[in-house]
C-alpha cells in the first residue's frame, strides 16, 4: 500500500532552506505552539479550510455545496460557522474567487517525489529537496520514505525540524538526511516552555544524539524583538553552537508577521498580537553578539 502524507504547500526555487535552489516540502502537524508561528496552517495534521470574506463575490456556491449548513448570512455578510464545518472541501470545489480554500492534500511519495526530480535541472548548484512543515516527524513513516526516495534518486535531502520528537527516530532518519535544518528557538527552558508550549530538554538532547551521530546541522533561531532576544539567549546560541562537533552554520531569522492574516484566515485568534517586526539595529546587534562568542559562521537570513 502507498505511503501518503498530508501537504500544504511545495514551494519551488527556495532560497533560504538550505543549501542551493530548493524545492520544500511542508507537511501538516507540529507538537508546539510558536506565538510568533509563521504557517499556522501547519499547525494542525488534519486539513482545514482557509476563508477571506472580503474575496467573497455572493455567487451562493458554498451555501448549497456545503453539507453541514456551515456558510450562512449574517447582517448581509457571509459568515463561516466554523463549528458545524466538516472539512470536507466541498465548498472550495467551486469557488471560483478564492475566498474559499482546503489547506492540506493527501501525496503519495511518489507523487511528492515527481514534483521534486522535475527540479533537479536547478539543483546542479548544490540544491536538493528539503522537507519542512509544521514538523516533519509528526508524519514520521511518509518523511522517511520521502527521504530515502530522494536519495536513491541522487537527490540532496535536509529535514527542517523543531527537533521535538523521539531520539530513536531521528537516529532511524540519519542515513537519509544530508543536512540537518535543526531550530534553536530558545535557550531559556522556562521561556521557551511558554513560548513554544513545549519542553527545551529533549530537543536539545536530540541536537546533541544527532551531532553525535554525525549528523550535519545548521542551527536555524528564530529571535523575536523584546521576547527572546535578549543577550542571555543570544550568547546561550553561540555556548550551544560551540558545543556540537557537526554545526556548519548559525542562521538568525529576524521575526515577520507574515503568519497573522494566516491565522485570521483559518478562524482562529492571533498570539502573536503584540509582537513586533525586527529593525536593522536589531538585526546588526544580534550578529555582533552572536559573532563575537562562537568559532561557527554565523549568518542573518
């Protein structure tokens, strides 16, 4: 029986997802709860509807289409009642404006892994497939098929993980991971706790059991202006860096809202109202800390 896994996206001709032109994969389902997520729709491993009203032309399709009466008029305006949706899609079918639309397809590997060697023209320079999410691992037995299809077809593979997952399992990935995308967002345990809704210690033990199994990482940190950017964290970076054998770079990602319209669009509330964008004082500050106290290059993307 095919391997399948739920896909929200597969953006080609990625840039900042490793190595080379990219093609990534981004799986549903993630075990935390980023207030500063940017693809919120990865959140969930089940597919969703995502809906903007102001797209909305009143053809009247979804009011019919829909089999749990989930679209309806309220003061003139239409109104998606989320608890009687499904999910099903049928509204999306025909939707011919876009206001309406499923978040999350079912792939086989081999469907996933045509859409990836049809790019291979534009991996010469050192690019490959990268799967990402949400968290890969959460579909464990279609992210390591994905994998090693990749590599037999002489594909460069990374996994871009939170690194919340069995130790085991990671060790069971290794021989079909070139590069490990692995995220650092914090090295405050109680903060990162609060932030993220997960623990720190068993990702960093996983960091460390993958970097001593020889493991090729880059740490990915996303760093968020008055959350968790401040020097504690910033040198706590660099400690960890310095204290893998396997870490090839560090990459600063500056906080966007891109996610915020995501999250209005799926019905749900907003946690990271509140936050706001990092400036180029930012930016330059967090490099030269970071710079100053680790062996490893560090990089601002």
């Amino acid at each position: 029986m095919a391997i399948t896994g739920t896909i929200f996206d597969i953006q080609r001709f990625s840039l900042h997802d490793g190595p080379g032109i990219r093609t990534t994969v981004f799986l549903k389902g993630c075990p935390l709860r980023c207030l500063w997520c940017h693809n919120p729709e990865s959140q969930k491993r089940e597919r969703e509807i995502s809906f903007i009203p102001d797209r909305c032309i009143g053809c009247g399709w979804c009011f019919e289409a829909c089999p749990g009466a989930a679209h309806v008029l309220r003061n003139g305006r239409h109104v998606l009642l989320r608890e009687f949706c499904g999910g099903c899609g049928a509204c999306a079918e025909g939707c011919y404006s876009g206001a309406i639309e499923v978040i999350g397809r079912e792939m086989t590997v081999e469907d996933v892994l045509a859409d990836v060697v049809r790019d291979r023209p534009f991996y010469d320079g050192g690019g490959g497939v990268t799967i990402s999410g949400g968290e890969p691992m959460m579909q464990f037995e279609f992210t390591r098929a994905l994998l090693r299809a990749a590599r037999e077809a002489g594909v460069h593979t990374c996994l871009d993980t939170c690194g919340f997952a069995p130790t085991g399992s990671f060790m069971e990935l290794l021989d079909g991971v070139d590069l490990f995308l692995y995220d650092l967002k914090d090295t405050d345990p109680e903060r990162h706790l609060q932030t993220t809704g997960g623990p720190l210690e068993p990702i960093l033990a996983n960091l460390a059991a993958i970097d001593a199994a020889g493991g090729r990482i880059i740490l990915r940190c996303p760093l968020i202006p008055d959350v968790n950017d401040d020097e504690g964290h910033l040198r706590g970076i660099a400690d960890v860096a310095n204290s893998l054998k396997n870490v090839i770079a560090v990459d600063l990602h500056p906080y966007h809202p891109f996610g915020r319209s995501k999250v209005a669009r799926l019905g749900a509330c907003d946690p990271s109202a509140g936050i706001n964008s990092a400036d180029a004082k930012d930016v330059s500050r967090w490099l030269s800390v970071v710079e100053a106290a680790t062996r490893v290059p560090v990089r601002a993307l």
